[in-house]
C-alpha cells in the first residue's frame, strides 16, 4: 500500500519525526509537499475558492484542504486501488502494519477508512477486515490519519472544487457524495498535537470559527434542499434504527 504523509516543505522537524515514527514499523511512505496556503495568490484563491473571501475559510485551511485533494488525483493518477494518508503529526499504533495487510488481503469495500480517536460511529452496523472491527462513521472531523479507495478518490475529487470546505468535513462528504465513511475501532492512529498548539492553520481558523461555522450551515442546507425527500426517508426510516456512540481515546 502506498503511504503519503503530507508535510510542509518548510517544517522539516515534522517530516523527520514522521518518517522516524514509520521506520519504527518499517513502513515506507513518501513525502508529499503540503499546499501551503499564504502562498497561493489572491488571483488563485478567487479562482479556485467557491466565494472567496466571504466564505471565511483561511489561507491555511485551503492549503490543509488542497493538499488532501491533490494526493486524491495522484492516487487517480496513478490507478491505485488505494492508498493511506498520513499528516506529519500522526503517532501509529504498532498494529497499524497488521491492519494494512489485513486491508489489502480482506477489504471488499469503497470508501474512506479513518484511523483516528475521535468520532461518532454506528455500533450496530460493526463489519470486519480480516481481525479488526470496523464501524459507519456518523461524524469524524480530523485528517490526521486514513485510507482511502480509488473510487473515494474520484467521488471527492469531482465534488470538492471549487473548494468550498475544509478537509475533515467527513459527515458532509458522505452526505453530500454518498462515499462511506468506516472508522477502526480502537483506533490505530492519534495526534501529537491534539491541543494543536503545533498547527500551521490553528490560529488564524480561531479568530473566524464562528462565522465560518454559519456559512458552512448555509452553504450545506442550500444542497439538502435540493435533497429534501431523500434525507426525509433517511430521517424516518433509517436514523431510528442507529445507535450512535462516541468514541474518544
């Protein structure tokens, strides 16, 4: 499997420390230089962004939202039935090599396979690859760590520009492309920047959380609209039957 950790090409402290973490379990990745966006010129971003700037995402937030979609087309690219992404903070669980073999032996499945500590899933809907338990995801917003299939890649690649949400919108990707979204439970991956004091985007996303969180509400019932009586029957027949849990590490 191939294994892209995305890093800014600036920040070499992280790219050692991530590469270091995967020689401890003697896994191979590539380096993938990360978008970084106060770089990208206004000319790009109103280009590129759907509204920009009245849509309250920060330069940051788009490279973070860039870099994911760029290693998406290389996947597509380069025909790869699947591929895991790493971000340079990520710490791997030892079993992580035991759940990859396992995925290319066993995995039937499309879609996006996150491998983090903190999400909603559906705990009565568990299926297995080979000896790990995997769960619907109901909600995840951290890219820290996830595999994902080839016709994953094709579905957000084709939904995602312009761009219009930040990279860990997990919940409104499987809404709003219908890609499944699995979680391993306990989790394989987590974060040695959970309190993101690390993060190259993390303060200037504080300063506008707020109204970017009611412009991404807008932005997300204008396309429910247009999906009203599909989410209806979802919400009636389907949601009652889900029991929801959090899981968190």
């Amino acid at each position: 499997m191939k294994i892209y950790a995305i890093n800014l090409a600036s920040q070499t402290e992280k790219k050692n420390y991530i590469i270091n973490e995967c020689k401890k379990l003697n896994l191979d990745i590539d380096i993938f230089d990360g978008v970084y966006g106060a770089e990208l010129s206004e000319e790009y971003l109103k280009s590129n962004v759907l509204d920009y700037p009245n849509c309250y995402l920060t330069r940051g937030e788009i490279g973070c939202a860039l870099s994911h979609i760029k290693i998406y087309e290389d996947i597509i690219k380069n025909n790869l039935p699947y591929a895991m992404i790493l971000e340079d903070d990520a710490v791997l669980s030892s079993q992580l090599p035991n759940f990859i073999a396992d995925f290319e032996k066993f995995n039937t499945k499309e879609g996006i396979f996150l491998l983090i500590d903190d999400f909603k899933y559906i705990v009565n809907k568990k299926i297995k690859i080979g000896s790990f338990d995997i769960y619907p995801v109901e909600s995840a917003t951290t890219t820290t760590g996830y595999i994902i299939t080839l016709e994953a890649a094709k579905s957000m690649v084709k939904f995602l520009y312009p761009i219009r949400y930040e990279a860990d919108m997990f919940k409104i990707f499987k809404m709003c492309t219908g890609t499944k979204i699995y979680a391993t439970v306990p989790h394989l991956l987590s974060s040695n920047d959970k309190d993101k004091s690390n993060s190259s985007i993390e303060d200037d996303r504080k300063l506008l959380v707020e109204k970017r969180k009611t412009y991404r509400n807008n932005l997300f019932k204008n396309y429910e609209k247009r999906k009203r009586f599909k989410r209806f029957l979802w919400r009636i027949f389907i949601k009652p039957k889900q029991k929801i849990q959090v899981y968190k590490s």
